[in-house]
C-alpha cells in the first residue's frame, strides 16, 4: 500500500525536485546520486505505516546520563526516552533486549523532537513504523560487532524505508500488550546503522587547492551546517556565514583560498539524545589542523605551507638519528613544562614551551645531549594536543608564592593547600583530558593564535632530531574530556551526538578510562583515530606513538595504524615510517574486558603484533605489591626479606618464598617476557614464561618478540622511583643505600630485552614529595632540576586528594632530614644512569631481535631452590666467526655476565657453567667513580663476588 507522509516530515527528507509529498512510496533501495530513487515498492498489509499529527503531552526532563540498573518501567513516563536500550545496528535490524510476546512493536519518528510516552500510546510522531520479529536471535555478523548484545532480539525493519532521513530525526521503539497498554519504550543507539550507511573514506576537513579551500564535515545525522567565518580569533562577529551541502552524511562548501589564516566554527543543528531536542551548536572542526586560543575556532592552516617550515624541514626525514632495529630503542618519559618551567637557564619566554628544547646550552638540553650521547634514543612527550584546563592565554595563569613555599616545613600540609586552591586555574597539567586530538596544544606556544604552536613544535621535534633524539608522541584517543551540548570542549558528541563516544547498553556515555570513553569500533571514530596519527607522522615528523590506555581500543585500529604508519615513505612523504614504533597501556579492564566490545588490544591480544605493551609484571616484582595494594609491600628492589620493613610481609617464610616468585617474574621480563622462553623455576622445573603465573593466576609472559614489551619501573603515574623506594624501604637505612636501591631497579630494566622506558627523573633521584598522582600538582610538586642541586624531595605533603590516606605514613620520612639527597648523591646517580646505557648499547646482545636469539643466547644461573637468595645471575652468549652454531653478533665481547645484587651484604655466587672464563668487569664500571661498584670481582673457579645492593656486569672480550 502507498505510504502518506505529512507535511511536517517533508523537509526531513530528501527528494527529487517537486515531488509530492503527500502520497509518496518509500523506496526500496536508496542510490548514492539521490538519496531517493525513482524505484518503489508497495509495504505488505503487514508493515503498515501510519502518520499522525505532532502533539506534545508531556514535558520531557532532560540528562546527560541515564541512570544504570533502573528498569524503564520503574521509571516516570516522561523519563523513559533518555535511555538508549535499543540498537539500531543495520538497515534491516534492531536490536532489543525485550520480550514481545503476542504484542507488537512499533519504530516512532519525530523531525521536531515532540516524541512522548503515556501509558497507552507514543505522542508526538511523524512516523510509525511496524517491526517483524522479536523472536529470533541476531544474525552473526551483528553480534561480531557488538558482542555485548549477543543475546538481544532482532526486530525486522522494512527493507523499502527511507533510513537516511529517519536518522535525523528523534527515534524511539516501543512495544505495546495486546490490550494497547505500553510494555516498554526508549531511544536507539544508531552506530550500527551509521556505519552500513554512511562509512566515509572521502577528505575530511579544510583541503587547499590553488584557488579554492574546500571544508568537508561528516554529520550524517544533522539537518543544517553552516560554517561562520571570522578574520580573528577571538570576538567579533562573523564576516560571512556560509551553508554547507550535504552529499551522503558528509556536508561540503567551497571557498575562496585567501580566506587561509581566518578563522571558523561550524554551526550543526542536529537532534541530541541527552536534551531530547534539535539542538543548535557552535563547534570547532574535528578535523582541525590549527585554532585560535583555547579551541575557540579553527584556523584555516594549510601545513603544508613553506612558511610553516622551520629552515631544514622538508630534508629532516633525511637527518633522523640512526635507528637499525626497533630493538635499539629506549625511551625517556617527558613532560613538555616540566622540562623546563623550573630552568633559570632558560629564557622565561620559553620556559614551558615547546622553543625550550631548541636551546643548545639550556641544563636541559645539555642534561638530554648527555643521555642522547650515553644511547638514549626517544623521548616520549606527554600529551601535546589540544587538551582542557590549562588556559592557553598564559596571562591569565595564577601563580603561588615560591619563596611563601619554600618557608613551610618539608611536612607541611600547607604548600598543597596553596598549590591546590589554584590548581586549575595555573599553568599546570599532565594533559590526559583531550578536546582535539590534531593540533597541537597552545599554551606551550609563545602564541596560541595563528601558526606559532605548529612552527613551535616543529623546531622542537627538529631541534631533538638534531641532537640525537627521536620523538614519541603521547596520544590519548580512548576518551575525550567533554561530551553533551553545555561543556565548550565537547565537539565530537555535538556533531554526531551518540556515535563517537562508547554507550552502555542503557546509553550512558561508558567511563572507566575515566570518562566519556571513545568507541575506536565504530568506523568513523577508527578513521579519525588513523587520520590523527598519519597527520603527526607526515606533517610532524614525528617517530613514534604511545597510546593512553591502548586496551580500550581495538586491536584491529592498532594492527591498521601500524601498517598505515610503516608504509610511509621517505619518497612520497619525506617520513621512513619502517621506524616508527608503537606502544602502549595493554591494561584490560571496564567494558573492553575479555573483548566485551570486540578483541581489543590488550597484553594478551597483542601476541605477534609486533605493536609494545607495558610490563606490569617487572615493575611490580621489583618495586612489590602494586600500585593499587599497601604502599609498604616490599620486592625484589625494595627489600623484602632481606631487608624488611615495620609492615607485615607475611612472615619470614613468606616473604623468602614471595622473593623467589618475583626473582621468576624479573627473569621472565629480562628475556623479553617471551611467552614460549624457557627457564628454571624457584621449584627447580623447567617452564616457560606463560607457565608462570602472576598472584591473580594469569601468565607473567605474554610477548612473541622483545619489542612487544615495554619494560619499567616507573612512569608519570604514581610515584616517583625514589619516592616509591622511600616509602617501601626500612626507614634505618641510608640515603646512600636508597640511592644505590633506585639504581639497581633501573639497571634492571636497562639490561633486560625488550624496550627499556624510563621515566624523567629517575636518573637524578627525582622526587615529587611522595605524591602518586601529581597529573594537576602544579610546577611546584613536579619540579625538574637539570642542574642536580635538589631533587624536590621534602617540598611539603602531597595533595590531599589523592594522598591524604598515605599522610600518616609520609609526614615522618618528609620530616626526617637525613632521607634527602645531597647534590653529590644526585651527580653520581646521573653518571651511573649513563654508565647503564653505555653498557646496554656496548653490546648488541642487549638487544637482540627475536625470540629464538633470545632463547638459544639467554641463560640464567642461580635458580631452583638451592639458590642464593635474590641474587639474578643472567648470561649471554655469542658465537664465532667461522665457527659452527651461534652466529657471532658482538665484535667485542664474546660473553657476557650480569649479576644482579639486591641484599645489604656483599654476596659470592659459584657456577660451574661459568668457571674458565675470561671474565672481567666492563670497562665501562672499571672506570666509574662507583668505588663500591669497582669492587665486584669474577675468578676462573666460576665465582663471583659483588658487593650489596649492585649490579654488575662482566664481559669476556674477543682475544685480538
């Protein structure tokens, strides 16, 4: 039967020019020139379709998060709508976890947003469509992509409707009892749909031609862009306000190529699920290449624009440090202001910022050329793009009275009062808290507005190049700060309301990353993900990513931005991307967990990817319990046993056998963490690294190669390494022995395969007064001191958000005196942190580059349960040259030994599987100012003697 649609509906959808709307067939088949083909096709008697005019009965209230667990019929009526139960998840399916039993269920439309419930009927539509089904399953390739609605029912929609216009409009699903009454109604989630329909691979964004700039934005769901031009970028009134056409989701305009430098924001009028209304937005483009301060508009910036280069530029993939294999990489963890913010040797006009790094005699500079030298090959900055709650205008930061400060005592509850009534309204954040993830962030820029953050940051990454350094980016794509129509840093969730950010099965925006989870399984959302990094790679030269909570995005978004990113060439886009390197947080929980939205890219998952994951599993044997656990749990760097603290380990017995466990833990880390490496257990049995369980009963070992784990102990979450060695550690001891503890846990990660990350600071003992989370600590709690005259230890007690519960524990060791580091502590640490990497780049074997080389040349020594306890005794062996068996890889050394000491007392180790060598301590110790270190000796009996709490490495050089 012929389907009538009324007057109301007929701007909603689109048609050929004079149709008539008032007894118009809705098609069968939609083709991609017209939105409506002059094919049609009668509904059966079944699927009748009925119109009825607009009323409004009830006052919908408004959220912008429907409560969990409520069942909607508990619910007013009037409330019902602000949930998102049903999923619209293909052009023919809904999904809906209801029963209809012998009622019927009913698809309700309203272009103005006036859909109502009562208890017998829906008010307020344009549109009411029948659905079939109900009592079947959903088909495979539905529950594929969203597998926590597996167990839903799908409802049949007509093939012939007219999807792409209903999606603009307010929807909702019902179902009604076979007397009439209402059972159960609520809104759509329409991802599913979106992506069938409207998946878009076209250009997005400003692209420049000769003559022309052409804007594109993706908003299928919208019924009106329009783009407001300004020549400022802040006030004022807009010079010219353009509209844009829609073709297929995607909304286009073209204009004149001078308007380059001006500004714009795009006005989206659009139906949004948390107001229940047609709402009309002003936004910043998500496709962004520059903006005005504080994301207020978009800048029309063509980056490819020679006056955006810094001299050099387009030759600097060209001059990139020398990077063989991805084994070779180590990285420093870095803050963009904490570099610098605290540098007297800094001009204050770029201290801060992103121009810091280009001064060649700045302690900063000098302090990475030193490192850089030694075999430091990335630093990772955190997060550079624009993010929320720092003003990029710096005029208006607050700042604290340092000398006030410094009057306090080390224990003092009152610098963290005057830090935190200011905290954010300073200069001051880690900057996980993205708005756009595609510009840099203006307030490290000596101006936010026009191009400065883009020349800025492109001297930086150049200025690192240039001294032996190659640069990782911190990028943060699985939440986004803002959400809703009210926040001014919301944009995705106003353009496309619903589909960016990962809904619960209520549709509540997901927040276990923190808040406003993105959904990288939702097509657009993944394209705009590899966009971003393709960007920074080709616009920025820059050389690698670490991804913010990688577990919450999908594992096949990081396999494709690998591959896109490696397929870069120096020919077609000045970048080799065969050395960029990705890594991120494996960490598998919230909604995500045991692929609950699909398999996403967790430790396990991650096997054979060749992509990094953060190794857990070493930081917690060494530094022991967790960061979640009782901060005096003692491990293997720590303590335990040997050296207890006033807390409760569990008693002797337990805590030798919990050292034996976690000395497993290491070794498996130090060979990679390899899944299928094989070694003696604490038990004397022969296991592989999967075999060997964590407290929780999950494999410590998860990797195929050694680039897949990130080994660490420290990184800009929780404590510091010295803060954490602090605290952990008995409060007899010395700060000369806590200095050569903070050492030995580093040497640890500097000599295991795998991916060595440190964190800033821990080769200078840095401190940041025990804080555990100092994201929004201000510079004061953060402080960085590249002269080595302090460490920042004893600057008052942390915050009390994030710390109070630990006070009673920090307030003695803060006020002890004698638990501060002198500056003759700090420069030693610093040579010593360098001498690690020297050895570690002395000899390929420290890097070796797949898991068989690591299985054939990889021993351990002192295991089963006769061992001396704690003591790691690790070998590596190369070949011959001519020789049959191991290839030869190492010119210099043939064998090498590390014995890993951490008891108070010098202990003696003997293996006859190492006696009649020609063992000697490495040159690079020899000529140490460590004297303690220079005392480690190697005789050709097989014993070996090293003194308390060192790590010492000995090498058998090549005769001739």
């Amino acid at each position: 039967m012929s389907v009538t649609f009324p007057p109301t509906l007929c701007s909603a959808i689109s048609a050929p020019a004079g149709a008539d709307f008032t007894r118009l067939r809705i098609p069968t088949r939609l083709s991609k020139q017209h939105p409506i083909s002059s094919t049609r096709r009668r509904l059966s008697a079944d699927a009748i379709v009925k119109f009825r005019k607009p009323r409004r009965l009830l006052s919908l209230c408004c959220s912008t998060m429907p409560l969990e667990g409520v069942a909607t019929t508990s619910l007013p009526s009037e409330s019902v709508l602000l949930y998102s139960r049903a999923f619209w998840v293909s052009r023919s399916i809904i999904a809906w976890n209801v029963d209809v039993e012998d009622g019927e269920c009913y698809l309700y439309a309203s272009r103005d947003a006036k859909l109502s419930v009562t208890d017998d009927e829906i008010l307020g539509y344009d549109v009411k469509i029948k659905l079939e089904g109900g009592e079947d399953g959903l088909p495979q390739y539905v529950t594929k992509k969203f597998p926590h609605i597996q167990n839903y029912k799908a409802f049949k929609v007509p093939q012939v409707m007219d999807c792409e216009s209903l999606l603009k409009c307010q929807l909702a699903v019902a179902i009604f009892t076979t007397d009439g009454k209402c059972k159960s109604a609520t809104g759509l989630q329409l991802p599913g749909i979106l992506d069938e329909l409207f998946s878009y691979s076209g250009p997005l964004g400003a692209v420049f031609s000769n003559e022309t700039i052409s804007l594109y934005l993706w908003a299928p769901t919208a019924t009106v862009v329009r783009a407001f031009i300004y020549t400022d970028p802040l006030g004022g009134e807009a010079f010219e306000i353009v509209e844009l056409k829609e073709i297929d989701g995607v909304w286009t305009v073209t204009v004149p190529r001078h308007w380059e430098g001006y500004y714009y924001t795009y006005e989206v009028s659009v139906y949004h699920p948390t107001t229940l209304q047609i709402e009309k937005f002003l936004t910043c483009d998500p496709y962004s290449r520059g903006l005005s301060a504080n994301g207020k508009r978009t800048l029309f910036v063509d980056l490819d624009c020679d006056n955006l280069k810094p001299e050099g530029w387009d030759s600097l993939g060209n001059e990139k440090p020398n990077l063989l294999s991805m084994s070779d990489i180590s990285i420093y963890e870095l803050h963009i202001r904490d570099f610098s913010a605290n540098d007297h040797t800094v001009h204050p006009d770029f201290r801060g910022g992103y121009l810091a790094f280009t001064l060649q005699d700045s302690a900063g500079v000098l302090h990475l050329k030193r490192l850089s030298s030694a075999g430091l090959t990335h630093i990772h900055l955190l997060p550079t793009f624009h993010f929320a709650d720092v003003d990029d205008e710096k005029h208006k930061w607050k700042h604290a009275d340092t000398e006030k400060l410094k009057s306090f005592p080390p224990d003092s509850d009152e610098q963290q009062a005057i830090i935190t009534a200011i905290q954010n309204e300073d200069g001051y954040n880690w900057g996980y808290n993205p708005v756009l993830w595609g510009v840099p962030k203006g307030s490290y820029a000596s101006n936010p507005n026009g191009p400065s953050r883009i020349i800025e940051f492109r001297k930086m990454v150049q200025a690192l190049n240039h001294i032996g350094l190659r640069v990782v980016l911190d990028v943060v794509y699985n939440h986004l700060h803002a959400s809703g129509c009210h926040d001014e840093n919301s944009v995705l969730d106003k353009i496309v309301p619903g589909y960016y950010l990962r809904r619960n099965t209520d549709g509540g925006i997901e927040n276990s990353t923190c808040v406003n989870n993105t959904a990288s399984e939702h097509f657009m959302v993944e394209r705009l993900i590899l966009d971003d990094l393709m960007c920074w790679a080709v616009h920025y030269k820059v050389d690698g990513f670490r991804f913010d909570l990688m577990g919450h995005i999908m594992k096949k978004t990081m396999v494709k931005a690998k591959s896109l990113l490696q397929s870069l060439s120096k020919e077609e886009s000045g970048v080799d991307g065969s050395k960029i390197f990705i890594y991120g947080e494996g960490w598998d929980f919230g909604e995500v967990a045991n692929n609950g939205r699909g398999v996403n890219a967790s430790q396990f998952n991650l096997y054979g990817t060749g992509i990094g994951s953060f190794n857990d599993r070493i930081r917690d044997a060494l530094l022991g319990g967790s960061p979640f656990g009782h901060p005096l749990q003692q491990g293997f760097a720590t303590g335990l046993f040997l050296e207890p603290n006033d807390h409760d380990q569990g008693g002797k017995a337990a805590s030798e056998h919990t050292l034996t466990v976690l000395k497993d833990h290491i070794q498996v880390g130090m060979a990679g963490n390899l899944k299928d490496f094989v070694l003696v257990n604490h038990d004397g049995e022969e296991v592989k690294g999967s075999e060997i369980l964590t407290h929780d009963g999950k494999p410590v070992a998860y990797t195929s190669c050694p680039i897949e784990t990130i080994n660490y102990v420290s990184a800009h979450d929780n404590e510091t390494l010295f803060d954490i060695v602090s605290l952990k550690t008995s409060m007899d001891i010395s700060v000369e022995e806590r200095c050569r503890m903070n050492h030995l846990a580093t040497s640890v990660i500097a000599l295991s395969q795998g991916i060595p990350f440190f964190h800033s600071g821990d080769e200078i003992l840095r401190s940041k007064s025990l804080d555990r989370d100092s994201y929004n600590s201000g510079d004061w709690f953060n402080r960085v001191d590249f002269s080595y005259n302090s460490n920042n230890w004893g600057v008052g007690l942390p915050p009390k958000e994030k710390n109070e519960r630990s006070w009673p524990l920090i307030k003695p060791r803060l006020a002890d005196p004698t638990f501060k580091p002198q500056k003759s502590h700090i420069i030693a640490a610093v040579e010593n942190f360098c001498n690690l990497l020297q050895i570690r780049y002395s000899s390929p074997l420290f890097r070796l580059r797949t898991a068989n080389a690591i299985q054939e040349r990889v021993r351990f020594h002192n295991v089963g349960p006769s061992l001396v306890p704690g003591v790691i005794v690790m070998s590596l062996e190369d070949g011959y040259e001519g020789f049959p068996g191991l290839t030869q890889l190492d010119p210099k050394y043939s064998y090498i030994v590390v014995v890993i000491n951490p008891s108070p007392t010098e202990v003696s180790f003997t293996s006859p599987a190492l006696c009649a060598k020609s063992l000697q301590l490495h040159p690079v110790q020899m000529n140490s100012s460590d004297t303690t270190g220079k005392n480690s000796t190697y005789d050709a009996s097989g014993c070996f003697k090293v003194p308390a709490r060192t790590t010492a490495v000995f090498v058998e050089p090549r005769k001739g």
